[in-house]
C-alpha cells in the first residue's frame, strides 16, 4: 500500500489524537489564561521618577518604549499583585525590544520568587529546578512552574536596572466558576448588589417583582474586572425584587447567580446634615458627617459608580458625629461614595457624593497634635504660650509647641509616636528642636527618629540585640551637657544587624570622623534649630539600607551601609519616635525642658518636608 503523506498528513495527525485520547482517558484539556494583565504593580525604583512599572502587564509586547525600569541598584526587583491567591502554571518573561540590543543585556542572572502573603517569598518551581536564570534573557522564555500564589517577583540577583516588556503569568482557566454573593444593600428606589467572580468578567442583572424579571441594568463593556457592584435603578420603595446575575469571562464561560430583596420604606425625618472629605494620603481619606440624631453608619465608595470598598459598620447608636476612613484610592481617581445611617428604630437614610482623590500624597504634611500616640507619659504638652511674651516662636505668629519635661529624679520624659502607612520604606521628617535653658543632662539619652514596629512582643526590647529576624529602632541621641561650651552634641542611636555589640550604636553627627565633639553636631541652650532626617530600609539580606540628618540645611550624618532587618515581616518604617528620655539608671538633678515645633514628613524617594527656624 502506497501512502501520500503530503496530502495525508491531516488524516495520520487526526489518528495519532483518537490513539492519544484512546489510552489517556482522564486527559482535559485545558485552556491557559493570563492573570497578571491589568494588574497592581510595584518595582523596588523609578527610571526618571517614571512609574514604567504597570507597562510590563498591559499586553504591549511589541512597542520599543514600552517597558518597565528601574534605576541602577543592588537587586532591583518587579513585583505583580494577581489580587487573589491563584494557581500558576506558567510564567513567561519577554526583554525589552528597544535599541540599541546591549540594552537588553541587563536582563540577566534573574530570579523568580512567588508569594501568597508578600511577608514569605518562595521561590517558584521551572520542573522540579529553582527559578533562577542563569545570563542574559535575550528574547523571551516560559517557565514551568506548579505553585500558588497572589504576588510574583522578577529580581536580579546583583547590580543592574531591571527592565521588561511583559510578564504574563498563566493559570489553567476552568470552563467552571461560581459567583460569590458579598452583599445587598437596598434603599428606598434603588439597590446596590456586590459579587465576585473567581476570574475577570462581565456581567450584568436581570430583575424585577416577578422571576420573569423584566428589567436589565447596563451591561459592563469589558472583561477586566472579577470584583463587580452593579446598581439596579428605578425601584419602588418597601417592595419585595428578583435578581438574577448574569457573568460570562472572556473565553465565554457563563455563570448565574439568583437572589431577591426588599427595598427600604425610608421615614422622612432622619437627615444627614452635613459632610465633608479630609485627605490624608493619595490613598486615604476620612468622611466626616453628621446626622439629626443618634444613628449607625457606613460608606460604600468605588470608582466609576462601582463601590468595590465599604468601611465597617458603627458598633452602637451612640452618636450623631461620625468620621469613616476611606481606604485604598488611587491617586488622581474620581470616587463615588454612598453614606448610609439608620437610627434605632430601623430607619434608614442614603446620601450619594462623589470626590477626586489628590494628584500625589500630600507629603510635607504638617503632624497635628491629635496624630501623636502618648503611649506611656503624660509628660508631654502641646503647649500654647501664645501670652507668654519671653518665649521666643519657631516662626512669626506661630502659637503652640510640643514641651517635652525629664522632672526633677525622673529619668522618663515621653515615648509619644506617629505611625506611617503600612510597608513604608523610605521617609523624610523635619522639624524645629529646642532645649531650654534648664537642659543640661548629666548623661546620655534618647531623641527623635525612626523605628520599626519595635515591641517586646516582636521579640525585640531596648536592651535585646538586634538578630536580622526581629525588630529594628534608629533613634536619636544626645550627649552630656558640655558646661564650659554650653551645648548639648545630638547623634544616632541605632539597632541593627552588624551593631558592635548588645546594645545599639552610637554614632554621633558630625564632619569627617566619628566625633563627639563636633561644632557641627552641637545644640546651644535656648535656640532654635532646624534638623531634617532620613531613612530608606535595607532590601533583603543587603547592607544598603540609610540614615541622613541635617541641621540648619547642613548634612551632618550620613550611614548607606545599614542592615536593619532580614525579616519581610518587619522591613517597614513603622513610626517616628518623639523618645526623649535619660540613660537607664540616670536621673535629672532638676526639671528638663526641650521644645519641638513644625514637625512635618514625607514618604517617598522625594523630600517635600520644609521647615524654617527662626531665633
């Protein structure tokens, strides 16, 4: 028998499939579906002070300028959030295409780490061997991997920018799903359905009095989101409705979801009579409102009528003064939001506004006194010495200071603190510092700067060494009161990985060698003076972590090579420490004043903070 195989190869390649499929009964097949586009992204520096970092997931593999970068640094790294834990398969990283090529030599000796809390990074499986990549990726490449995870890291294992096209990480797209209900929340004329799907789709509501329905809300026009809220309008109140939700994701695999509710019969005399929107961050704002009389409350808020977010309801019925935190908005976003109250007897009342988040963080911002925590002391005062004429004002018209007091025998002044947002890495704070007339310590002691979440609890404590796995603190230091120069020498008070010893490092502020007795690190009794300070946190298991300081606009301290942990659980900068206290063991021989004024921070990479001290 003669076989053809130019025009026969179809029919050979169709029996070889009915063999495979003879003898593998249980294979499925199964189609792969790209999780990380459109996703979070964050990169450990910005190119220029360009966030690139999103252009490695927004599909865009071919374009010569479209990719993430990063600056020049020890191991940069690129991290995408999948926004739920996902099982992944595959992961594929494509070079930049741009010219000249030697630019895409710097992808090179690369790893791939996986993570489902971002506190504990594994390292993904290609087979049964570690994701490490050895040389240069020139064009693209697909890792096999077999693991679960949320968040997924490109990073290099020495010095280098970081740059890719795109990153695609795949999952096995099961032709099934289930709709998650997370809540219903009628009011008198409309209705408000909250659900999510396992995968991004689109969907729409079918409802009305009746199962038949009737209605249809507007159909979303895209596949990118697996969190939806969908609003059903035009609904008469204290009526009973049928809803059907209707999802379908880009491959065509259809969901539904059937439920009903009552709309709300509202009593015309509950109000909500005023309200208004103070911004913290970029990504965070309060609501502050008030009703006619004593309620519970709660706010739905989103973008583009979608509320994806919604603060915790008020406990009690205790007051008619509320304030909600907003969290996670996006910068330069506009927001609805839907404030709900209802009373004791079950009435309720809604109220929809919308906002525009701020452009970038308001960094620079000035730390009011209600943001301070006084955890253990009452001695400190947010002192107003507006009719106090000899007391001389960090600037003109300026009427309150923060008065930290060491009473006579006492060793303890205060321990007051201000916390950063969570999984801050690097910030500024400047602010106005004065010792009073009476601030002639007999011993060494604490003063102001930074610190991780430092806690006997977190395993760490004042006189415990700092290990690379527990807690941090770089506190501030000041010195034995010299009374022949009648000044006071400030310096740094640190807790890190390669300290010389049990207790921290003591370096002081000053030009060239390490000195105590610098004219530059010096504080004159009775004087204003202006000290800015910054931190960056160290990355994993590197010695790169900084201190800074400045005192009237001169740099006076500078440390780039600090290891302050090794632990992802505490690589934050948790708070700025108002320390002031004596050396354990010693006491003032007389009440100690000193003064702190216009304190101000900033996060970032960029200083924004500002202060002027005038004498």
């Amino acid at each position: 028998m003669k076989i053809d195989l130019y025009r026969n190869t179809h029919v050979i390649s169709y029996f070889f499939v009915f063999l495979f499929f003879l003898f593998n009964p249980s294979f499925t097949l199964a189609s792969l579906k790209n999780v990380s586009l459109e996703k979070a992204t964050y990169q450990s520096s910005y190119f220029d002070n360009i966030d690139s970092s999103w252009e490695a997931v927004d599909g865009d593999k071919t374009s010569g300028d479209n990719h993430s970068h990063t600056n020049k640094e020890a191991s940069p790294w690129w991290e995408v959030d999948l926004w739920s834990v996902q099982k992944i398969s595959k992961i594929k990283i494509y070079n930049r295409n741009s010219k000249p090529q030697s630019y895409a030599s710097a992808l090179k000796d690369f790893y791939i780490f996986a993570s489902k809390e971002r506190l504990e990074w594994d390292i993904a499986k290609d087979g049964k061997t570690l994701v490490f990549h050895p040389g240069t990726l020139w064009d693209s490449k697909e890792f096999s991997v077999d693991t679960e995870a949320r968040y997924v890291r490109v990073q290099l294992s020495g010095e280098g920018y970081l740059h890719m096209s795109e990153v695609e990480i795949y999952t096995e797209n099961d032709e099934s799903y289930a709709i998650t209900l997370e809540w219903v929340s009628p009011s008198e004329n409309s209705a408000i359905v909250q659900f999510r799907t396992p995968q991004n789709t689109q969907a729409y509501i079918e409802y009305g009095e009746t199962e038949s329905y009737g209605s249809t809300n507007t159909k979303e026009n895209s596949f990118r989101f697996s969190s939806h809220s969908q609003t059903l309008s035009n609904l008469d109140s204290g009526k009973k409705y049928f809803y059907r939700i209707n999802t379908k994701d880009i491959d065509g695999n259809a969901a539904i979801k059937k439920g009903d509710f009552t709309t709300l019969w509202i009593q015309d005399d509950l109000q909500i009579l005023s309200h208004r929107v103070e911004f913290t961050w970029s990504n965070q704002a309060n609501v502050v409102f008030k009703t006619n009389e004593k309620t519970q409350a709660s706010i739905a808020y989103g973008q583009d009528k979608k509320y994806d977010f919604h603060t915790v309801l008020e406990a009690s019925f205790r007051f008619d003064a509320h304030s909600q935190p907003l969290k996670w908005l996006e910068a330069w976003k506009s927001y609805q939001y839907l404030i709900m109250v209802q009373n004791q007897d079950g009435n309720k009342k809604f109220a929809k506004w919308t906002f525009t988040s701020p452009k970038t963080s308001p960094w620079g911002t000035t730390i009011k006194n209600t943001d301070w925590d006084i955890r253990q002391s009452n001695n400190v005062k947010f002192w107003n010495h507006s009719g106090d004429t000899s007391f001389r004002p960090s600037k003109p018209g300026d009427t309150d200071a923060i008065r930290v007091t060491v009473e006579k025998w006492e060793h303890y002044g205060t321990g007051t603190d201000f916390k950063f947002p969570k999984w801050t890495q690097e910030a500024w704070v400047s602010y106005c510092i004065r010792p009073w007339y009476n601030w002639k310590p007999i011993s060494w002691g604490k003063l102001p700067w930074f610190a991780g979440n430092s806690t006997p609890s977190n395993g760490w404590q004042g006189w415990a060494s700092s290990t690379g796995n527990n807690a941090w603190s770089a506190r501030g230091l000041y010195g034995i009161y010299n009374s022949s120069k009648k000044w006071v020498a400030v310096g740094s008070y640190i807790y890190h990985t390669n300290q010389k010893g049990k207790y921290g490092d003591a370096d002081w502020w000053g030009p060239g060698s390490n000195t105590l007795f610098s004219q530059a690190n010096m504080l004159e009794l009775n004087k204003w003076y202006a000290v800015k300070q910054h931190i960056k946190i160290n990355s994993l298991w590197k010695r790169d972590g900084l201190l800074e300081a400045w005192i009237d606009g001169e740099k006076v301290y500078s440390n780039s090579t600090l290891n302050f942990t090794n632990n992802n659980s505490f690589r934050e900068i948790y708070r700025f420490w108002l320390d002031v206290y004596f050396w354990w063991g010693k006491t003032a021989l007389s009440d100690h004043y000193v003064y702190f004024d216009q304190v101000n921070y900033s996060l970032g990479p960029n200083d924004k903070t500002s202060v002027e001290c005038i004498n």
